[in-house]
C-alpha cells in the first residue's frame, strides 16, 4: 500500500500551484445541455477546453469526466491545464456532469430508498447509461475527442465510478476513484457485482486508482480497504492498479489532491 505523508502533500500543493504556471489565469467554460432518453430529463455538463484547443486537431483529445463539478470540476480542470505547461500530460477536455438528485442518481440500480414516502429504486443505471450511451456520444460529435477517457469521483461520487467499473469496465481508459463512501447498507451487493465482473473475460481499463485521506473515518477506510483488498485479488494482471492512504488528509482535502496525482499518474504511465 502506498502512504502520502503531509510534507509530501505540501509539496505536490507547491509545484502543482506554483511550479507548472507562475500566475493562473480564469478558467474559461462552457455550459452545455442535454436532453436525455435515459434519465428522461435535460441535464447539464459543464465543460472546460484546452487553451490552445484546435477543432481540427489530427491528434484530438483525451476527455476527463468528472462528477460533482461543483466541487472539483475546477481542480481537474486547472491540474490538467498546468500539468500540460510542464509537459506531464497531453492537453485534456474537461467535462462536468452537474448533479440534479446526487443520491438517487448515485444509487445503483438494484438498491431502493424512500423518497416522498416511497420506496424508490437508485438512478445509478439511467445515469450510467445517459453517460455511455449520449453524453460520450455527444462529446465525441461537439469536440475534436480522440476516444481515450477518464472517469473520476469522489466520496458518493467515488461509489459511483466504482459502480460503473462494475457494470461496464470497457467504457473508460482509466478510473479514479477517492474516498469511495460505499457504507454498510449496500456494500454487499456492490463488491459482488464487482466480482463477479472481474471474474469475466471483458474489455477492462488501462488504470485504476483508488485513495481515502489518512483523517477520514473509520467506515471510510473500511471501505477503501474492502474495495482496493478486491480489486487487488480479481482485477487482471494487465490492469495498472494504484491504491494509497494518504496521510494528514481529511475527506474534502484527499479529493482535491490525490485526483490530480491520479491524473498524472496515469498519463505518465500510458505514454
């Protein structure tokens, strides 16, 4: 298991504000929506372009996909843009899925809640098939994309994507997952979905990530040892698989770092 130490994680807060650019400028975006036969419903994405992004590029770009934008759609987009001044990755599209009912949505399929009264089942398959089968599809006509992609999200965000490797591991190049809050009341049935598909014989990604924050809880840690203790024992060989405690880290603090490192990491190891 890899540890991140305090020093190390001002260090990395050092070169990734200061080192790669000397003085960052806004952030430019773009907000786009989606009517969506999946969710029902229009949604919205936020997205952040490179700064020298050429529609006619032959190369075309890498996509980022990164849930709650709100909260860290900034941080991807900035790590991306200053990691490219310093040569680390290649220039990336950002894309944000804003939330509507983050719960639900999150909520994988075959797990029930009570809203208004009634039980409910989890949006998890509507969204994930909104994000397959229409946003992917949409990004792929609107930018200049070259067909590599990255999932990321953290806390119920984090449960998510590791919701999404389990269903369809073939959709994306790499997943990020911090500080997965996956919880006793549905964990069950969402490791053995996930080894059950791991057992299989299907088209996986280059590179998994998985973090929790060294301050986080106990049930939080629980969760990142069971779910990174799983893919170590059934996720193939040929798989990058990278899992750390990062130490002095609470749950908001671990996101906001350890996304970025992730992000570096696995185009450092793809080139």
């Amino acid at each position: 298991m890899y540890k991140f130490s305090v020093s190390i994680v001002k260090t990395f807060l050092f070169c990734l504000v200061s080192g790669a650019v000397s003085a960052p400028a806004a952030l430019a975006q773009q907000v786009f929506s989606i009517q969506s036969d999946a969710l029902q419903e229009t949604r919205e994405i936020i997205v952040h372009l490179p700064e020298n992004y050429d529609p006619a590029s032959k190369e075309g770009y890498p996509v980022l996909y990164v849930l709650d934008p709100d909260m860290l759609g900034d941080v991807a987009a900035q790590a991306a843009r200053d990691y490219h001044k310093a040569e680390i990755i290649p220039e990336t599209i950002v894309i944000g899925i804003s939330n509507v009912r983050r719960g639900k949505d999150f909520l994988p399929h075959y797990y029930s809640v009570m809203r208004d009264g009634k039980q409910v089942f989890g949006n998890g398959g509507k969204l994930l098939a909104f994000i397959k089968n229409e946003l992917i599809p949409y990004a792929g006509k609107k930018f200049r994309t070259n067909g590599r992609r990255v999932f990321m999200g953290q806390s119920w965000g984090g449960q998510f994507v590791a919701y999404a490797l389990s269903q369809s591991p073939e959709t994306f190049d790499a997943f990020i997952i911090t500080s997965p809050s996956i919880g006793d009341n549905w964990s069950e049935k969402t490791f053995n979905a996930l080894e059950q598909t791991l057992k299989q014989d299907l088209d996986f990604p280059d590179f998994v990530y998985v973090s929790v924050g060294g301050d986080e809880t106990a049930e939080l840690k629980n969760d990142y040892e069971n779910l990174t203790s799983l893919l170590k024992q059934h996720l193939p060989k040929k798989v990058k698989l990278y899992h750390e405690v990062n130490e002095g880290l609470t749950h908001d603090s671990n996101g906001q770092i350890s996304q970025p490192k992730a992000m570096k990491m696995y185009f450092s190891a793809s080139r």
